[in-house]
C-alpha cells in the first residue's frame, strides 16, 4: 500500500521555496539600500560635469607654466579617534617655497559622503603647511589637499587606510 504524500512534503521542492524566498528578500533589502543611501551622488553634476571639463586645459597649463613641485607628507599610520600630522610642501620651479592664499585638506569617505570633513592647514613655514587630522572611522579615505594663489587653484589627491596596519 502506498500513500500519496504532498509535493510541498518533498525537501526538494521545500528546498527550491527557501531559496526562492531568499532571494527575494536578499533583493527587497538591496533595493531599499540603494534608494536610502545613494552614495556620491550630486543634484547637478551635469553643471559640474561641464565645468570640469572645459576648465581642465586650462588648468593643466597654468600647473605647467609655474612649474610647482607639490608633496602630501602622511603618516605611516592613522589611528582612528586619535589625531595625526600631515604635511604639505610646495615649491615653485626654481625649488622655492611657494607661500599660498590658503591651503585646506580635505577628506572623503567613499563609501559615506556623510562622513567628509575639511580642515585649513596651518602654515609653519614658507612651503611647508600642517594639520592634526582625526579620522572617526575604520577604513579608506581620500585625500584632497587644495592650494589656492590668487585666481589659481591646485589639487594634489591621494588615499589611506586609517585603522589598519
């Protein structure tokens, strides 16, 4: 005598539902992350988009005719919650110090634009400016320092690991 069992008894069919279900879900949160946190985005970075490009010429020639020699001096390591010193230099084509209108650092999370901060660098001697930088968070950032001279203004970029060794 053989009894007739229901197809949803069958581990192979529970099994196909669970992960059917699984994936839903798995799609239903991935969603729901990308509408409430959209990253990077800008409202107008077709305006900035425009700008950037029909500035950059014109950049890269002025950055070759003062001829300026630029270094981020970082850390070997950041801590999180605990500050440390960068350092900037910044020398003119002869290897003079070049004393700017203003330098200011910059720090990008890239995975939380929430999280960015600037901070004005300090000038402690001609060429040479500093700032205590904490970071608050484990992780990568980025790093913009911005130089502006009169109307003139130069960015020298670069990435660490804060927390880690």
């Amino acid at each position: 005598m053989s009894k007739k069992q229901s197809a949803f008894r069958s581990p192979w069919i529970i099994g196909w539902i669970s992960m059917l279900i699984i994936f839903v879900i798995a799609n239903i949160i991935m969603i729901y992350l990308a509408i409430d946190r959209p990253g990077l985005v800008v409202d107008d970075y077709y305006d900035r988009g425009q700008d950037y490009e029909k500035n950059m010429l014109k950049r890269q020639a002025k950055v070759r005719e003062l001829g300026w020699k630029t270094k981020i001096e970082k850390p070997e390591y950041a801590d999180i919650g605990m500050p440390v010193k960068y350092g900037f230099r910044i020398s003119d084509k002869q290897g003079l110090p070049v004393v700017a209108d203003s330098v200011t650092f910059f720090v990008y999370r890239p995975a939380d634009d929430s999280q960015d901060f600037s901070v004005p660098m300090e000038l402690v001697e001609p060429g040479y400016y500093q700032a205590d930088i904490t970071f608050p968070l484990l992780g990568v950032w980025d790093i913009l320092v911005s130089v502006k001279k009169d109307e003139f203004e130069l960015n020298e970029d670069s990435r660490i690991s804060a927390g880690v060794k």
